[in-house]
C-alpha cells in the first residue's frame, strides 16, 4: 500500500468473504491505495466516509455476481442430472 493506509478491520474482513475470488488482491490493492490518497488529499473523516461507501457497493456487487455464478453452477447441475437420469 503505496501511502501506507491499511484498511480498517471492519473492510478487511469484509472483502476476506471474497478472498477466493480471482479479482480478490486486485480490488482490495486498489481500495487500499485510493483509500491512502483520500487520506492525503481529504483528510481521515471524508476518507473513512468514502471507504465506508465503497466498501458498501463492492460487497454488495460482488455478492451478486456470485449468487449469478451459483445460480449458473446450479442449473448446469441440474441439467446434467436430468439428462443422466
């Protein structure tokens, strides 16, 4: 983390329930490093403010799109059952 800004634990935590996910060490790199530089720039309130946003709106996406790959993994299960059987 360029500017050395961790991630508070709460945002650690949260994006570890993804760590499995191929994109995992790019997006919490990229929060980190843009989290340290509105650290900078805007000062730690508006920071953790942003942090708190966009940690919201990831967890959020990223839960959507692995229910869709479930989903996805489900019905093929399925059909191949149904076929076989």
């Amino acid at each position: 983390m360029p500017d050395g800004a961790r991630l508070p634990p709460w945002a650690r935590l949260l994006f570890w329930l993804f760590k499995g996910e191929p994109r995992y060490p790019h997006i919490v790199g990229d929060m980190s490093e843009e989290f340290g530089q509105r650290l900078a720039d805007d000062g730690p309130e508006p920071a953790r403010r942003w942090l708190r946003r966009e940690t919201r709106r990831v967890v959020f996406l990223a839960s959507i799109w692995l229910g869709s790959l479930w989903m996805e993994r489900s019905n093929r299960r399925r059909a191949s059952l149904t076929a076989a059987g």
